[in-house]
C-alpha cells in the first residue's frame, strides 16, 4: 500500500466545557479536552487498574457551534478525526508543540439534557407500571365474542 492515512476514532467523556474562539470572518473554533480509560487488572497485585488519556479535540464553525449548544462537562462523545501537531511560541520565545485531534465527524452518545429526559420518562412509566387496586367503573362492551381475532 504506497498511501498513508490519518484517522483517529474516540469514545470518551467531555472534561471541561467546550470552549470557543469567534474570529473576524464569522469562522470558529470550538476546543474541548477528552478523556479515554483504559481499565484491567493487574498481574502483580490483582488489583483493578485504570489509566486515563487525554485527548485535545478541536472542532470548526457549525460543528463548534452544535457541539457547544449541546455538549457539557462529563457528557460521552464519539469523534472522528487527524491528529494534528502545532508549533507554536510560548510569552518566552521558547518552541511549543501542541498535539491535537482535528474533528471531521462526531456523535452524542449521551448528554446531560438526554439522561435528564430519560430519567423523566423512566419515572413516568414507573408510576404507569404501578399496580391499578381501583375497581373498574366502565362496564365491558356487549358483543367482545363476536370479534374475528
């Protein structure tokens, strides 16, 4: 194969909120950290170990827009995207490098707006799925047996 290819897919959980920049064009850019977990147990003293990665995702314009609308601190994310590395200049002159996960596509998967709605609903059907101890007060419809099924 003589092509090379740059594709990065993340799930994990928003660790800050998404926080953006407006530039003089009408463009911007939206940037939120990202935090994926690598759990297993360990050989030498049986204990569960989990390892967090952090990840800097970078989305533009609408995308930005959508994501700062809609997405909070903990909520889980998909991204897609590249991995981008950026040179940069600190206040000191001293070179500064900056690794960064470009995003092309993404997908909620669960947002606290979401988990609220269907913490809602879920109380609803709870109280629906109560048992009735209430006697009826309709009477049964006359002619039920001659029904065709």
């Amino acid at each position: 194969m003589s092509g090379t290819l740059n594709k990065v897919m993340l799930i994990g959980h928003l660790g800050d909120e998404v926080k953006m920049h407006y530039f003089e064009g009408g463009g911007c850019v939206g940037r939120f950290p990202l935090a994926t977990n690598e759990t297993y147990t360990s050989k030498q003293t049986n204990e569960r170990v989990t390892n967090t990665e952090w990840h800097n995702i970078v989305v533009r314009n609408k995308a930005a827009e959508i994501c700062e609308k809609y997405l909070t601190k903990g909520d889980k994310v998909y991204v897609e995207g590249r991995i981008k590395t950026r040179k940069w200049q600190d206040d000191s002159g001293n070179d500064r490098y900056s690794t960064e996960i470009q995003v092309t596509d993404f997908t909620f998967l669960s947002t606290k707006k979401d988990s609220d709605a269907t913490a809602a609903a879920n109380n609803n059907v709870q109280q629906q799925a109560k048992p009735n101890t209430e006697k009826p007060t309709s009477q049964p419809i006359a002619g039920d047996d001659d029904l065709p099924f």
